[in-house]
C-alpha cells in the first residue's frame, strides 16, 4: 500500500498555496509536472478586442461620413415652410383659405407622398416663376417601389377660392405651392407628406453632379434620336422642357420627365456614385 502524505508534509505543501492533489492531476505517466496553459485564452481574447475595436472604428467613420453628408444637403438645400404659409393659411384667388386635411387611408402604412415641382425661375428668392413640372412621388410603404404620377400642366381642375376651373398650374401661380398642395390632395385623394421645389439650376446642377445621366428616348425631337442617350444638365434641361414638337404635346413631355427622373434616381443609387465619396457628397 502506497504511503500517504504525513501531516506535517501536506501542511508544508498547502503553506505554498499548492494542493498536492492538484499536482497529481496534471502529473504524466513519466511523473512530470505539467502547469495548465492560459495562453491560447489570452489570444482568443485578444482578437475579440481586437474586433470589436474595429467595429468600433468603422461604425464612428460611417456616423461622421453620414453626418458629413447630411450637412452637406443640408448647405445646398433651402428650408421653409411649403405645405401653408407662415400663419398657417393659404393664399387662394379670393384671399385667405383655411387647408383641408386629407384623410389618410389605413391601408397606407408607412408610404409617404412628396410633392416635386419644377419651377421655370432662374432665381427662386427672387421670382416665384411658374410651374413648369408638376410630379407626384409616391414611396411604398414596404420602401420597394416607387411611382411617378405626371400632372400636365394644361390640366384643367377646380383651384380652392376660384370661382371657375382652371389650369393646373395656375394654382402655383396664385399661392404658390401651399395651394398646389391644397388642389392636388383632393383630386388624388391621399395626403402630400412634404413638398420640394426645383429651378432650373439646381436641376442642371445635380445632373452634372452625378457625371451625367442616361436616359430612354421614346419619341424623338430636334436634337434627340430615338434610344439611350447620355445627357448632362444642360442637355436635359433641353429634354424635359421639350413639348411642341411631341406628338401630345404636354402627356409626351411628362414622359420624358419621368424618365429623366428615373434616370437620376438610377445613376444616384449605382454604385458608382454610393461608393464614391465625393461624388456622392
């Protein structure tokens, strides 16, 4: 029989904070000692931080890229109140005019619905000018499509405060967009979420700013041959103003402003420009 530690002999060995019993453990056939390794631990946990530091680091770049964008926006766009004037009413023909909220269907979730209007001034701050273009942009409320519904603006409707119908456009020129909001939100019968105004300039700009676009030519015109033509601002200005020599006239030429819209909207969203910093900016 094996002979046990002595008393004395285990009180020495636990003094130095070992357990024999643990040395007996990891003891080898040949009665070697062999400590347990921590190191592969420390590795591990240092490539968990090392990750996560990253992460870190790359989460930070993409909230100050996203902020550096959003001010950069925000310095080219210009902010104001577009849905009524600044007291709340709206500017009708026979003055003054209380909006009319419109009924929002519960089947619309989360789709939104802006307004876009190009207008024909070369100065917004200093002349209203008159509403060349009149878009509706409807976004899904799953965010997977999105619909472009052309007003023309020869269209003849019933104007809040006139007394007689009249062209679409007239509501621009009478109060603005307050009142072209007031006259397309009951004949669509959805509410305008938001309003954006475009000049002819900020439109030549964005165009030039994406490197030009590529657009579908349905109907050719001076200048413009059938099929897929690339444009930059001017050029496009050109297209999308283009009516008297369409066969209908101000229909044609709303086609022609959906594909030029579409065609920004593709050219915005490749990844050409998504992944090129400063043209994206």
């Amino acid at each position: 029989m094996q002979e046990g530690l002595t008393k004395s002999a285990y009180t020495s060995r636990m003094s130095n904070g070992r357990d024999p019993r643990a040395d007996d453990l990891f003891s080898s056939a040949d009665g070697d000692d062999h400590a347990p390794t921590r190191r592969p631990r420390r590795v591990f946990r240092g490539f968990i931080i090392t990750v996560l530091t990253l992460s870190l680091l790359v989460a930070v770049g993409v909230a100050a890229y996203i902020a550096f964008l959003n001010n950069k926006v925000n310095d080219n766009l210009t902010f104001k109140p577009l849905m009524t004037e600044a007291d709340g009413t709206i500017t009708g023909e026979s003055g003054a005019l209380e909006p009319v909220p419109q009924e929002r269907s519960s089947l619309a979730g989360e789709a939104l619905n802006y307004l876009v209007i190009g207008s024909d001034s070369r100065d917004l701050e200093a002349e209203r000018g008159r509403s060349d273009v009149i878009v509706l942009v409807h976004i899904s409320d799953d965010r997977e499509s999105v619909h472009l519904v052309h007003f023309p603006r020869d269209y003849f409707v019933d104007i809040p405060g006139s007394s007689q119908p009249n062209k679409i456009n007239a509501a621009y020129s009478i109060g603005g967009a307050p009142l072209t909001v007031e006259t397309i939100q009951p004949l669509v019968g959805v509410p305008i979420d938001s309003v954006a105004i475009v000049d002819f300039e900020s439109f030549k700009a964005l165009t030039d700013a994406v490197g030009g676009v590529d657009v579908n030519v349905a109907e050719a015109s001076p200048g413009f041959s059938e099929g897929v033509m690339t444009m930059d601002g001017e050029t496009g200005l050109d297209f999308v103003r283009e009516r008297y020599a369409l066969s209908q006239g101000d229909i044609s030429r709303g086609q022609r402003q959906q594909a030029f819209i579409k065609a920004v909207m593709l050219k915005t969203l490749s990844s050409g420009t998504v992944t090129n910093p400063a043209r994206l900016s």
